[in-house]
C-alpha cells in the first residue's frame, strides 16, 4: 500500500483523467473490471457546471507517436453527474478522484463546494489545462491566476485538491509553486500539448473540427519528464505524473524523475488493462534496476570464443 494525500492506494498507476470510462468498460467487460480494475484509483472525466455538447467531430487524429485529441469537455454537467455517474463510479473497488472546471472561479466553487463533502470522493482535480476550449481563462497559464483560484476554492473543501497543471505556458514550475503555495495538496502534469493537422484533401483546412487540439502518447514522453523533474525541483507536495507512459520502463522513469503516482492515458486506448500490465511491470523493475549507478553488477559469463 502506498499513500498519496492521506488516501491509501494499492499501487503508483492510476487513470488520465477523460481515458478511460469506467461506466462503458463496465458495460462492455461486466463486474469481471471491478475484480481486476487496472488502476489504484480512477480519475473521472472532467466535469462542468453545465451540460455541454463538445467539439465538432473530427475529435481524433492518430500520429505516428501518439494522437491529437479535440474532444471538448462533452459532459452532463453537474447535475447530470450526481444524478447518473457518480453513483455508478462509487461501485468501482477504488477511491474516486473527480476531475472538475469551470470557465470561472465562481463555477469551480461550486463545483468544489457540491462534491466536497460527498462521501463517495476522495480528492478533487482542478483542470486548469484543457488546451480545446475557446471560451473562458486558461487558469493554469499563469501563476497569478492559478493562486487566485485556490484562493477561492481552498475554504470550500476539506478534501485533497489537485491541480492539473498545463505544459502549454511559460513555467509549469512556477505555476506549481503557486499552487502549493496557495493550498494545493498535489499538482498533476502534463495535459496534452497544443497541435494540430492539415486536413489530407483540403490545402489549408485543420482536420480537427476544434482546429487545434491536445497531443498525447509516446510524443509527449520526453516533454513529460522533463516538466516533472522541473516541477518537482520547485515543490514539496505530491506529482502526479503522466505523458505516454507505456510500460512499467515508462513508469519508472517518471517516478525517478520526482513523481509519487503516475497516470496512464493514451495506452489505454489500445489495451483497456494497460494500467494493471504497467503496474505488475513497475513492481517488477523494482526500486532501481542497479545498472550504471555504480552498485555492484552481478559477473557477467563470459562469451564463449569459437574455434
Ligand atoms: O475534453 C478535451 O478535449 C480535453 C480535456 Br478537458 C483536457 O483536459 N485535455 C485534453 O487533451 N482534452
């Protein structure tokens, strides 16, 4: 057992918010997922105060290293959420962590205030970093704007408050710092990149019904580590950490690099159970694997010469 933010978790490898929907795989896969649900914890998708439709299709656009993703926050909307998903997500046999936005402080107060004394949560994500809504401020751009928010929203819950923290901006670390320092318990980085695609058939046009859209998967590994180690070199609370993890390799890296848990998101879309493989990968490799850090190495047998 591991814990992170006072909440116990069977192992480091948890969802990416708005990868995988727990309520569809229960449909497709039965209670067989709540037997051998792949992920510590499961982090649901973003929520909003209102209903909304999302972005025009196409959402997708598959790269050589990953994909671009222009989906658009579709949701129920809070009422909509209390009403049909959150009951069904506080059967799965792990803590919830409810991922919420606003396009304004007062929308994330109360999203905040009506999920935080709700039995069934156990923390809440601030997501301050979707790259695919034109409407509202980008919050987690700008340290000011993040540090005003949790002003807002700290004295509304007692729950753990993690902050999903966006690359697309001058210093993810100095927008992490001003979380912690505004109440934050845990950040979490990175979302998607901004990026985009050309339509094949029409010169100048975006494929992407959104235009741009968020860039995940492998292509944004070495982006991921890098901003984590940089955010962990400038706070103290807990990261979780995530970008194109597809292995316990993956995984290990980034806990190495300054993360408590790590999330897996992309993977997911090829193999639904990629949390569990990574996981029991992860436990595998261990600690540190010893090689090149100066401990010593087991004799190696030597090549036999021919002749
Ligand atoms: O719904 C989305 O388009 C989306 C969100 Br809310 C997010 O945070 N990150 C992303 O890549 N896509």
């Amino acid at each position: 057992m591991i814990s992170f933010c006072g909440i116990e978790l069977r192992h480091p490898i948890v969802n990416a918010s708005g990868t995988f929907d727990a309520i569809a795989a229960r449909r497709a896969f039965g209670d067989a997922l709540l037997a051998e649900f792949p992920f510590a914890a499961f982090v649901s998708k973003t929520v909003t105060l209102a209903p909304r439709q999302g972005n025009p299709p196409p959402r997708l656009w598959e790269l050589g290293a990953g994909m671009i993703n222009s989906i658009g926050l579709p949701n129920k909307g809070l009422e909509g959420y209390l009403a049909h998903d959150l009951p069904q997500l506080a059967e799965l046999p792990v803590p919830l962590i409810v991922n919420v936005m606003g396009s304004a402080a007062e929308d994330v107060v109360r999203l905040v205030e009506a999920f935080g004394d709700r039995d069934e949560v156990a923390a809440l994500e601030l997501n301050v970093s979707c790259p695919n809504v034109k409407t509202g401020l980008l919050m987690g751009a700008d340290p000011g704007e993040t540090a005003a928010l949790l002003d807002a929203v700290r004295p509304h819950t007692r729950k753990p408050v993690i902050v999903k923290l966006t690359p697309n901006c001058a210093s993810p670390a100095a927008v992490a710092a001003a979380a912690e320092q505004h109440g934050a318990d845990a950040v979490s980085l990175i979302n998607t990149l901004r990026g985009m695609a050309m339509h094949p058939r029409r010169p100048g046009e975006p494929w992407l019904g959104g235009g741009t859209g968020g860039v995940s998967g492998p292509a944004v590994r070495a982006v991921a580590l890098a901003q984590v180690r940089e955010v962990r070199e400038r706070v103290r609370i807990p990261i979780v950490g995530m970008g194109g993890v597809q292995s316990g390799r993956h995984a290990r890296d980034l806990l190495d690099a300054g993360a408590d848990l790590v999330a897996v998101g992309t993977e997911t879309f090829r193999d639904p159970l990629a949390g569990a493989r990574i996981a029991a990968e992860l436990l595998r490799i261990g600690a540190n694997s010893g090689m090149f850090t100066g401990a010593p190495q087991p004799a190696r047998p030597r090549i036999a010469q021919g002749g």
